[in-house]
C-alpha cells in the first residue's frame, strides 16, 4: 500500500512539476498526523520517505519499562523479550519497532490520500501564482478555448488565463483555437486558487511590443518616455535616443515601416504616432498635437495647462475625430489643452480667388448678385464682411453666413 501511495503522487510530480522534497516533506507531515492518531500525541516516531524507491518506512520509538504507564512512549521488558530481543536491551533503553504503513488502517490510509491531495492541490496552486506573479508586466501567448460574455478564457501552459471585456481590443474579433498575446496584468490569489487576468488594451502591452520589434528599445539605446492610448484606435509614443547617431522615430518606425507595422498589425489595425520626447513642455505639447500647426502656446507649468492658439482650419487636424487626437495628447504631455481658435486676418491669406471659380459652389444667382455688386474675388467678399453684404438687399442673414462659409472654406484649402 505505501508503494501505492508513492507510485501514485511521485506521477504528480512529473504532471504537475511539483519538487520531490517539497512532495516528500507534504508526505512527512500528513503520515506523522495519522501516527499521533493511531498511537497518541505523545508518541515518539521517525518517517522515512524514500521518493525515488517508491518507499515509507515508519518507526515507533518507546522506552523499555517494568510497568508500562503510557502505552503511546513505553513498552514493557517482558513484551520485548517476547518479540525477541536479539539486541539484549534492558530497562531504560528505547525499543524501536517497525510499522508497515497498511497496520495504520484502511480509514487512516484513505484519509491520508485525501489529505495529500488536499495538500498538492495547495501546493500546486502556490506553484501556479508564485510563477505568474513573477511574469507580472511579461507577454504571454496562449489558445482561446472558450468565449464568454464578458471575458475570454485561455490556455497557456495548461493553466487558465482571463482576457476581460475591458482589457480586450474594443472591435477585434476572437475564435476559439485562437493564438493570442497579452500581458500579464494582474495575479490574485483566491479560495478557488489563483485568478491571471491578462490584457491586450494595457499600455503596457504595447510598449512590450515594441520592445520585440525594435532591438534599439530592447538594447536600452532608445527609450520609451511616455505612452497614451485608446486602444483600437489610435495610440502616440514618445520616444527619446540615449545615442546621438541613432534616430528614435527612425528606429521605432524601421525601414519602409517594417517595424511599427507588425505592431500595427497586432493591435487590430490601431494607427500609432511615434514622435520625439522633449523636456520642454511647449515644444512636448507641439508636437503631441502635430501635423496640425499651431500659433502660439502659452504654458502654465505649476497647474499643467497650455492654451494653444491655431487657425480655424488647423483646429479639426488637432482635436482629430471625436476628439481622440486632443485627449492623447493630454495624457502624453500630461498637460490639460484648451484650444483657441483664430481666425486668419486677410493679409495672411497667400492666394485669392477669382468668384467665377466659385460661381457652382455659391450658385449662378448669389454668383450674379455679387458680380452686380462689384465683388469680383473670395477677398473682397471676405473685406466686405457680413454687415457690408447685408447692405445688398437681395441676400438675407442665412445666405450671407452661407457665402462666407464657402468662401472661407476655399481660401483656406487654398492656402
């Protein structure tokens, strides 16, 4: 029976990678309960648990006496002499004697097993969180198995792993057999054993990414100063080059993009801006909010605001659609931007426009009332201003901002 017993845990210890000394040490303590059960509190024993001969020995040690007061710590001379007493102990002396495992009982042997499996599956689960805990941050790959609701299960090293609706790439289609990557982003322990959530929308995974790609990043020659992300849909990098001989967009971006496209492809097609790090917040700030060009900054660094002026027509480039580019930018700089709005005097404007070119845009008839009215280019109209139009008595309030707006909209493209 305690071969049985070995044969059956040391095949955990293959399958389950549990250590031999640890399993030994689990077989130690449970076996020495189930002897303090069947001989007492008090009684004096040695285990010895031999895993590579599939092997327990258990010996009981008791003290030789006349009178036996304590059956579980003495024997008596005479019950020794009657086992045969080859060694001619005396009274005083300790009797060691052999017990076979099976002696114990059967309930005691079952309890035992259940006991140490109780014990490995604890062990098991410490294995499982202690090597998760130290990937904290780490990328993973893993086949999905099963798709939930909310969350999508994956297997990685026959361990199950948790990719939450909230960590997962909003839009990015999943399938069961799957190969996937994430980071580890969180291990906690828990009654039913631990719980790995892992995550695909954490910046983190993203800079791991470019770790893999980007040898200059791995090396330490280039170094990632900050991300913002919304993930899915557009992510900005700032990176800063501890070499001056190596390029940081460059080395991030590599050779026909080779390099920022694998990241790219990875991340469900998410657009990502490298740009360069710089300590200085106006210059951070123009360039988080680029290719859009910008007027002016004024910089409050003790509240973390910046005020940018720019062109109306530069204003939709830099708040970007639904606003993603302006709040990237925020959470790169770390600056909160208010954006002003300007508007370009004429003098600014470079080219003009002769109203012919607009007549399809404005229509033939507001093209004819402004022609009669001597406006003969999208400037002199611009001059002219809102009040001035109104003074033609062919044209209300609505078509005159309707003008304008075409007028403005041109130029501008033109510009």
């Amino acid at each position: 029976m305690n071969t049985e017993i070995i044969e059956s845990f040391s095949q955990m210890v293959k399958v389950k990678g549990i250590d031999k000394d640890v399993l030994g040490g689990i077989l130690e303590d449970v076996f020495g309960i189930l002897i303090r059960k069947k001989f007492g509190e008090e009684a004096r024993y040695q285990l010895v648990v031999n895993m590579d001969r599939g092997d327990i020995e258990i010996y009981l040690e008791k003290e030789i006496v006349e009178k036996v007061e304590n059956p579980s710590t003495q024997i008596s001379i005479d019950e020794v002499n009657r086992r045969g007493n080859e060694d001619e102990l005396e009274v005083g002396d300790d009797y060691i004697e052999k017990i076979e495992p099976a002696s114990l009982g059967r309930r005691l042997i079952t309890l035992a097993k259940q006991s140490l499996n109780q014990k490995l599956r604890e062990v098991e689960k410490e294995i499982v969180y202690n090597e998760y805990k130290e990937m904290l941050g780490e990328i993973v790959v893993g086949d999905i198995y099963q798709i939930r609701k909310n969350d999508i299960l994956i297997n990685h090293n026959k361990n199950e792993l948790i990719l939450p609706r909230q960590e997962q790439i909003p839009f990015e289609k999943y399938k069961k057999g799957q190969t996937i990557r994430a980071i580890v982003k969180e291990v906690k322990k828990t009654n039913k054993g631990p719980i790995i959530t892992i995550s695909r929308a954490d910046n983190l995974f993203l800079k791991r990414l470019f770790e893999i790609e980007v040898p200059e990043i791995y090396d330490g020659i280039v170094e990632i100063k900050a991300i913002a992300r919304e993930p899915g849909e557009r992510a900005k990098v700032a990176v800063e080059s501890q070499d001056n001989r190596v390029d940081a967009v460059g080395s991030c971006v590599g050779m026909k993009g080779v390099r920022i496209h694998a990241i790219v492809r990875e991340l469900n097609n998410e657009n990502i801006d490298v740009i360069h790090y710089s300590d200085d917040p106006e210059i951070f700030i123009q360039r988080a909010l680029a290719p859009a060009k910008i007027k002016k900054i004024e910089i409050d660094e003790d509240e973390k605001k910046a005020i940018v002026y720019a062109d109306s027509n530069q204003v939709s480039q830099m708040v970007g659609r639904n606003g993603v580019n302006i709040r990237l930018a925020m959470k790169l700089t770390g600056y909160d931007i208010e954006i002003i709005r300007e508007e370009k005097s004429l003098e600014e404007y470079e080219d003009d426009i002769e109203l012919i070119d607009l007549k399809e845009e404005l229509g033939a008839e507001i093209y004819e009332i402004l022609i009669n009215n001597r406006y003969d280019t999208a400037l002199e109209v611009l001059v002219a201003g809102k009040d001035k139009l109104l003074e033609i008595t062919e044209l209300d309030e609505e078509q005159v901002d309707h003008i304008l707006e075409i007028i403005k909209s041109r130029i501008e493209e033109e510009d």
